[in-house]
C-alpha cells in the first residue's frame, strides 16, 4: 500500500450510553469525500463488542475485538499500532472520542469488583459515582480505578469531587501519547479530543514533545462531536496540510458548524455555546515558564495578596473540574485590589505567552458568554471548597511551574 499523506486514527471509548451517538459519528465520516491520500481508521467500542473499521473500504470492518476494557491504555496502544502498520503515512492524527469521558454505572461496579476498598462501595454509592460526580467522567479505567479503590466513602468522596479524576486522566494521556510516539518512532503530528474539558495547560504540557499540535474543548462538547464529514473532505481535497493547517481547519469548522446549526444553548444540560482550541505543543514550555514565574510571584506575597487572587478567580470564567480560563484570571489579576506589581508582570508575561503564534494556532467559540476566554484553562480549586487534588502533583505540569504550591499556599493563606 502507497503511503497516504495522513492517517487519522479515531478512537471511540463509547462502551457507555454514547455507544448510538458514535454510531451517528461514525456515519458522518463515511460522508466525507476521502481518497487514498487520507485514511482513517477506527476503533469502537460499545456495550457489547469493540470493532475496527477502515472508512470507505470494502468491507469496512477490519476486525471483531468482542469485549475489550476499551478505557486501558494498552487498548489504545494497540489500536495505534494496528492503524499504522494498516495505512502507513507521512502524518498521522489521533482523536480520542468519548462522550464527556463517561461512565456508567455499571462500569464503575465492574471496576470497583477489582480494585476493593476497606469499606466497599455500595449501590447507592456506585450510582452516586456514575451519574452524580464529574470526576467519574474520566477517559482511563486506570484513573477511575484508583479512585474508587480510595479506603472509605470520605476518601472516595474527596478524590472524586476535587478533580483528582482529571488530574490522573492527564497524566495517564501523557504516558500513552508517550508510548504512540515511541512506537511510531516520532511525534504524533495531531491529538484531538472529542471529549470534554480537555483544552487545558495540565494537558496540553504532559504532552510535550510527543505531538506537535493539540485540538480540545475547555467547554463541554455536544454529542454531535467534530464534524468529520467536513473537516476530513476539506483535508482530502488538500491532503498537503501540515499539523498547523489542520488543527486550525478543525477550529474553524468545529465552529462554523454549531453556528449554522445552534442548539438550545443553556438548556436540556448544554453548555452555553462550544469552545474549540489549536495549540502547537512546541511553544507550551515558553508559557509554563510563564506561569512558573506567577506562581512564583504569586506565593512570594500570598499572605497580604490572597484577597486579590480570590477576587481575580471570581471575576474567571469557571468550567468543571475546577479548571478556570487562565486569560481570564491574568487579565482580572492586576487590576484586583492588593496584587502586587511583580504578580501583575507576570500575568503579563503569562498573556503574551497564551497569545503568541508560537503557542497559539486557532481558538474560537460559539456564544457571548465565552467572548472573554481565551480557551486555555488551569486548575484552580476555589477556597472552601474541599482539599486541593492529591494527584495534582504528579503532574508534568504542577512539578515544572510550582502551580500546586501556590494553590496550597493560597488556601493556607484563606484558611
């Protein structure tokens, strides 16, 4: 087989109630006007069976997986491997494609049977897990399972409200994308997540250096997704685009389409409007050098400034998983009664970093309440609401830039 220009490989962890709106995913991409220089492989898994499909072959289904854990990262791996060794490419894009990273409830009890607690989880809580916590929204069954192996229900409690599930699901995406390139033997020239909540500086820099561009939503995702049938007939028409050309083609159409096609923003459980955001992962050591020098700044006058700060993250726009638009928060820090002109600096340097062409490929929104976010977000626990992240610390991100220590140092300082 001729090498194509780009290979996507798309991977569906819908083994929950999003299995039907993958299907309906799957079917737009067999809308798009593809030709051999633009492959793309899938993997689906649903309730009852994982399959590979090759789009737009014949036939399409490649494989029968039967019942695999499609939440292990060595599932991914595999599927990783499988694709590039079926359709070999000058570049290669990976989209992981879960609905809001979900699970249900009985997931999480099949889970919970394999990493037992010292006080187990009952059915009440169980239930309470699947459909009550955003944390059980986690992409990685190897995040959920540390989780819900915490001893007691307070334990479980905390880890689950406190972002502990998406701090473990970033670190857990790093070592996988980690393992990809390896396996490639070169960066991944796209990640895309079809996912919720994942355009964030924790994220984008445990990626570092194993892809070149990252394309992800700060703001939850509608269950129509991306709009495969356009952005893949778009880049089959002009199968030379590099990553760069295609991650802001996918922003622009991601965009494009919920404004030619509105839902009910606000209502039935949608968010108020969609986010999508290109970054190229070459400039995200510039801005956590960045960041590294406002926490820095930060903690140096925390005890006479953490009224300052407070106010500053009010004034943020605020999404789940306590992540806040780190723009927002450095364009309200200065101005806030008590910030220091050291802090107020670097959250200069932190705004030119989160602007610069380096960094930033594309970012867009659909909806007025978004017109002040940049599209970038950081975790950012609010004071009384429970005990920072205990997983916070492991990752790449809090380690290199202090982050971790300045929230501990900020709600100290609040008491």
């Amino acid at each position: 087989m001729a090498e194509a220009d780009w290979t996507w490989m798309i991977y569906l962890a819908t083994h929950n109630n999003a299995a039907e709106v993958g299907e309906e995913s799957v079917a737009r991409m067999r809308q798009a006007a593809l030709n051999e220089r633009v492959r793309v492989l899938v993997q689906q898994a649903t309730p009852e069976r994982t399959v590979r499909r090759v789009i737009g072959a014949s036939p399409e289904l490649a494989a029968d997986l039967g019942q695999i854990d499609s939440g292990a990262p060595d599932a991914l791996l595999d599927f990783v491997g499988w694709a590039a060794a079926a359709a070999p490419a000058r570049r290669y894009a990976l989209v992981l494609w879960s609905h809001g990273s979900g699970w249900a409830p009985k997931e999480i009890e099949r889970l919970a049977q394999g990493a037992p607690a010292s006080v187990p989880l009952t059915a009440a809580e169980l239930q309470q897990r699947g459909a009550a916590d955003t944390a059980g929204q986690v992409f990685f069954s190897s995040a959920l399972r540390e989780l819900i192996a915490k001893p007691t229900p307070a334990d479980r409690a905390i880890a689950f409200d406190d972002g502990s599930g998406h701090s473990l699901d970033t670190v857990e995406l790093g070592r996988v994308v980690g393992r990809a390139a390896r396996a490639l033997g070169r960066p991944l020239d796209l990640v895309g997540m079809n996912a919720c909540q994942m355009s964030n500086a924790e994220v984008a820099y445990q990626l570092r250096g194993n892809a070149e561009v990252y394309v992800a939503s700060a703001e939850d995702m509608p269950v129509y997704g991306w709009p495969y049938e356009d952005i893949l007939s778009r880049l089959a028409a002009q199968p030379a685009m590099d990553a760069a050309a295609v991650g802001r083609l996918a922003v622009e159409r991601y965009c494009a389409h919920f404004r030619e096609n509105p839902l009910p923003w606000g209502q039935d459980g949608l968010p108020d409007g969609v986010t999508l955001t290109a970054l190229r992962l070459d400039g995200i050591p510039a801005l956590a050098g960045a960041v590294s020098d406002l926490a820095a700044a930060l903690r140096a006058g925390i005890d006479d400034m953490a009224g300052a700060v407070w106010a500053a993250q009010r004034a943020t726009h605020a999404f789940k998983f306590q992540l806040y638009d780190l723009a927002g928060f450095c364009r309200a820090l200065p101005s806030a009664q008590g910030a220091t002109a050291d802090a107020a600096h670097a959250a200069g340097r932190v705004l030119a970093a989160l602007s610069d062409a380096d960094l930033l490929l594309a970012s867009a929104h659909v909806g007025a309440a978004y017109d002040a976010v940049g599209g970038l977000t950081t975790y950012m626990l609010p004071p009384g609401e429970g005990a920072l992240s205990p997983y916070y610390a492991a990752t790449a991100y809090a380690q290199h830039t202090g982050w971790g220590e300045f929230l501990a140092a900020y709600h100290a300082a609040l008491g």
